[in-house]
C-alpha cells in the first residue's frame, strides 16, 4: 500500500472542502480514532475501508469529497 499520509496531502489538494478538515494525516487519523471509538461505544457496527489514492478512478473523487462533506458535518453536530 502507498505512503497514507502522502496520499492524505494530495486527497487534501482535490477536496471541494479541504479546508474544513485536519491539515495533517495525523491529525485527521486522531480525530478519526476518536469517532471510532465513541461510535463503537454507541453499538455502531463499523466497516473499515482503505481507500488508495493511486488507484482511484476519475470519477471516485467526487464520491470521496461527498462522504468527507457528510464525515465533516458528522463531526461539526459532535463538537456542539
């Protein structure tokens, strides 16, 4: 598998809405763990899914900026 944080910066140059998420795969990782964990403590089943930068398809993008628009507004209901 490619480097994720290096792809996370080239998934950030692309986003519609790179500015509403974590500057660094780090960071987005943390937050990421921290959702995790509260939705399982919730009884959430979670499915974990990689996705590869290098071998999307020209359309996927699009498909990937709506699921980090729906994860962000997940995030903001969260923080309020």
């Amino acid at each position: 598998m490619a480097d994720v944080p290096e792809q996370y910066v080239r998934l950030l140059a692309a986003a519609e809405d790179a500015s509403d998420l974590e500057p660094a795969w780090q960071e987005w990782h943390t937050v990421f763990q921290e959702t995790r964990q509260k939705m399982a403590e919730l009884g959430m089943d979670l499915i974990e899914v990689i996705v590869d930068y290098d071998e999307m398809e020209p359309g996927d993008l699009a498909v990937v900026n709506r699921f980090l628009k729906e994860l962000g507004s997940t995030q903001q209901l969260e923080d309020e």
